[in-house]
C-alpha cells in the first residue's frame, strides 16, 4: 500500500472531496508508475483520477460503523508519534 493513502472512512469532520481525490491521485499514481503521465497518456491517466475518486466518494458513504468516529488531531498525533520512533526525534540540524 502507498504510504501516502491516508484512511478516509469514520473520521469527524468527514473527509472531504480534495483528500478523496488525493488518495485517488495517489492510487493512481501507484498503479501506473507516472508521477505526471506524458501528454499521449494524460487523459486516460485524468480520467482514471476522476472515476477512482467517485467510486471512493460512494464507498465511503455507503460503508457503516457502530464505532464512534475517529478525531482527526488525535490520529494525526499518533502519526507523528509512529514517525519520530521510526524516523528520530524529527529535529532538524544546520
């Protein structure tokens, strides 16, 4: 899994249209190996974004939970908490 796909489902407030379409930019970005696909492959690369994205958009509002929602600062503190163990202490040195 890309490590720059973020859980979207169950988070209060939920995710939004932009970070959809950035998990599917991402998704997308995966499976065909372009960062920026070349001009002959650019529209078939966008529409692959845009239908990624609607049919994540109606995953995520037809999935259901009894679980309460997860908080957004909460799960970004963990992150970074799983990050400093892994990576440092995160300080930066000149």
């Amino acid at each position: 899994m890309c490590r720059n796909i973020k859980t979207l489902f169950n988070f209060d407030p939920p995710a939004n249209e932009e970070e959809v379409r950035a998990a599917s930019l991402q998704f997308v970005r995966k499976l065909s190996g372009f960062n920026k696909p070349s001009r002959a492959n650019e529209d078939a690369f966008n529409a692959a974004v845009e239908e990624v994205t609607r049919i994540a958009q109606d995953l995520l509002q037809s999935l259901t939970t009894n679980a309460p929602p997860r908080d957004r600062e909460v799960e970004a503190d963990k992150a970074r908490e799983r990050a400093v163990r892994r990576f440092g202490s995160g300080e930066v040195t000149a």
